[in-house]
C-alpha cells in the first residue's frame, strides 16, 4: 500500500492548491489524510480486503477523480451523459469527501479495538471433485438460458421481455445469468483449487465463450467484466499473483471490454442488434469519443461523484436527518427508481433505471446522518466478512464481498425495499448455501 499512499497525498496538496476550498474543508481533508495513512499503514491489505474496498470505492470516487476532474456527469438515460461538471459542482464533492473517509477509518480503528483478538479457527477442506459430466451440465444450463434469452427476448437492458414466460421462469433466467452463474462457475473453480487439481483450459474457455454471449444478449456493456469479477477475486485471494502476472491477465480481458463497450452502447442507443453495423459506428467514431473509451467505464463504474452533484438541491443541507421523502419513496419502489422518475423526469411506466449509489440512496431516504450510520453498517458487515478469511471460505468470502461492494457503490436500503434487490440477495444466498455443500462441508480443524 505504499504506492497508494503516495497517491493519496498527492492527491490531498492537489486538492488544497487548485480548489477553492474553505478553511474548515481544508482542516477536514487533512483529518481524512492523517486517518487514512495511519489505516493504511497499520492493517494489512488481505486481511482486512473487505474494508479496503469500501475506502477504495470512496476514496476513488470523492477524492481521486473529483480533484483530478475525472467526473462526467450521468443523465440516467441509458447511460448518457449530461452536463458538464462546473467548479461549484467539484466544490460540494469535495467539501462532502472528506467526512466519509473521516467516519470509514473512525469506524475502521474502533472496530478493531473491540475485535476478540486471539489465533482465529483454521479449517482444511476435502470436498469431493466434481466429475466432468456435473461441470459439463452446468455449462449445458449456461448456455441454454442464454439461448431462451434470445430465442424470448428476455432481459435485454433498457427494453421490455418480449414474452412473459411462466413460473416467473423471466426473473430466474435473469437472475441466474447476471448472479448465479458467475458464482457457480467460481464454485468450480475453488473445487479444483481445494482438491489441488489443474483446472481444465476447457471450463475457462467455455465461461469466456458464454460470457460474450452475454455481452449481447442483455446489451450490458459490463457484462463481460462482471461474469469474470467473482473468480478473479477468488483466485487472486488464492494465489496472490504479482503485478506482472495480474497485467498479463487482465490486459487482454480488459482490451476485449473496451473494444465490446461503444458497440454494446451504439447497439443499446440505437435498438439495432446487427453487430456488423454496431461495429462499423463505433469504429468512424471522432477522436474525443475514443478519448472518452476510459473516462466513459470509470465513470459508470462510480456514479458516487455524478449523482451526488446532480442530486444536490435534493438533499437537505441544513439538517442532520431528514426522512420527509420516505413515503414517496416507498412508493415508488425505492431510490433508484425515485430518481428515474422524480429527479429525472421520466414516465413512471419508462423501462429504463437512472439506478443510484450506495451513498445517494441513504441521502434521500433520511439525510446525511443516515447516510454516515449505512456507511458504519457497511464496515461491521466488512468486519464480519473479513473474518471468513482465516476460514478459507473463499467462494463464500467473494460472494459476501461482492454483495458489499453493491451496497457500497451500487445502493443498499433500496435493496431492502424492491422486490428486485431482495431477490439478488437471495439468489446470492442461495449460492452460498450451494458453495458450502460442495466444498466445504467436508472439514477438520487444523489450528486455534
């Protein structure tokens, strides 16, 4: 971590020098600086990965890219952007940054001074290996609910099903694909692991190949990267691979999602699913569009930044809670749905998402205090899985993690309120309940 926290206070004089700040934002930047070197230096990054994600997701999008002017501002129009961000825009971001790093380290060091110290419980596992056949199924289902995806039209981004099928057989298809398989394909992954056997080329290039079915099957641009996200995770955790190793990976799977993401988003914006066409667009596109090919992930990637600036005249600024906007809310299913149709001002039947983030969610529901006590339940619950580690749970860490990572960047009390975001966290769930049976319910205790 030595290197980011280089970063971090190049990123602090920036700040200070280039930004009209007021006097007591400069104090409190300095605070979240002091905070976070000390956190940084004193808790080592695997063991307590959980909590790193949270203040790498806030750190990046309240710090790193509004004082470097990385922020784009999001329509919620299929991902469109807006207007320019202004300097008064980049001020309320940084004038409100500093007081979430400041409540995630607080949060962080008080924690730890009440963790039950001691020499953790150790397992070692002896799943069984699962037989070719029982993968080779599974790949079987993969594929063939993508198949019924295109054959029926079903949860392609930004339009309706085309066919309502039975069963609520639209909503478990969707869901398997977008969170169930990942997980399972990573459960596979872990037994081969466990067992110290290589696992088959064959199971990789199959998910890569299903993967970039999906791409245009639901025309989700991060599709490619999420259906990889969760067994590069676990195998990371594994292995712990040097940089060399991570860039040799990644660069290829990395230069695929920018290539793919102008033509999903042409073939999203324009209704046209021809690929040829699709791809011809994005390549006469003008030098600027293919200058914005990094800022353009980055920025739908965190939306902390953007939302928080668009929605600021929405939040009240002069009380610490403010639950006046819950019945609305409620009704309208919840904050992303409340800025698609509210702040947005599109038709409450429109099938698109403007979507929210894991801090304007917490806003609009009741304020900046509600917004600092869900980032302090975000750090128990990081506490809590960072505890699996020493378990070697890692299948089951992921998941939890990645449901974290949702709740932290994504939204997290509207995920409580929707019958969509319950059901993600259910079909999460009941991937653990599957990864437990499968690879660690076989164990012995190896230390105390």
């Amino acid at each position: 971590m030595k290197y980011f926290r280089v970063l971090i206070v190049i990123t602090y004089f920036v700040a200070i020098l280039f930004d009209q700040l007021s006097a007591v934002t400069i104090l409190l930047h300095t605070l979240a600086v002091i905070l976070t070197l000390v956190v940084t230096s004193r808790f080592s990054f695997f063991a307590n990965f959980s909590k790193y994600v949270i203040l790498l997701t806030y750190w990046i999008s309240l710090m790193f890219m509004p004082v470097f002017k990385l922020v784009k501002n999001i329509t919620g129009e299929d991902g469109a952007y807006g207007y320019a961000m202004t300097p008064l825009d980049y001020q309320r971001i940084l004038s409100f940054s500093p007081s979430v790093i400041i409540v995630v380290c607080l949060s962080w060091m008080v924690f730890s001074a009440f963790r039950k110290k001691g020499r953790p419980v150790m397992y070692e596992y002896k799943p069984k290996l699962l037989s070719k056949n029982s993968v080779y199924i599974c790949f079987a289902v993969m594929y063939f609910c993508s198949a019924l995806a295109v054959v029926f039209g079903i949860g392609r981004m930004g339009s309706e099903d085309s066919v309502v099928l039975p069963f609520h057989l639209n909503g478990i298809i969707v869901l398997a694909k977008m969170v169930f398989f990942p997980i399972l394909f990573a459960i596979i992954v872990e037994n081969y692991v466990i067992n110290k056997r290589n696992v088959p080329n064959k199971y990789y290039v199959l998910f890569t190949g299903w993967a970039l079915i999906e791409v245009f099957t639901r025309l989700s641009k991060s599709a490619l990267l999420n259906a990889f996200l969760t067994v590069a995770v676990l195998l990371f955790i594994y292995y712990r691979p040097k940089l060399k190793t991570i860039i040799k990976i990644a660069t290829p799977l990395f230069a695929a999602f920018l290539l793919l993401y102008p033509i999903v988003e042409i073939m999203r914006s324009s209704g046209d699913a021809n690929l040829i066409e699709s791809f011809k667009s994005a390549s006469s596109q003008d030098e600027t569009s293919a200058g914005d090919m990094i800022l353009n992930p980055l920025n739908r990637t965190f939306m902390i930044p953007s939302y928080y600036a668009k929605d600021y005249t929405w939040v009240n600024h002069n009380s610490l809670f403010d639950f006046s906007k819950v019945p609305v809310l409620l009704v309208t299913g919840g904050a992303a749905r409340y800025q698609t149709i509210v702040i947005d001002g599109f038709p409450p039947d429109a099938v698109n998402s403007s979507g929210t983030t894991g801090l304007q969610d917490p806003l609009l529901f009741g304020g900046y205090g509600l917004c600092y006590i869900v980032i302090v339940l975000l750090m128990l619950f990081a506490f809590l899985i960072d505890s699996l580690v020493y378990k070697r749970m890692i299948s089951i860490y992921v998941t939890l993690l990645l449901l974290l990572w949702g709740f932290c960047n994504s939204q997290n009390i509207t995920s409580f309120t929707d019958a969509v975001g319950l059901q993600y966290i259910i079909m999460r769930l009941f991937a653990i309940w599957i990864a437990y049976r499968l690879n660690f319910r076989r164990r012995r205790i190896i230390s105390l």
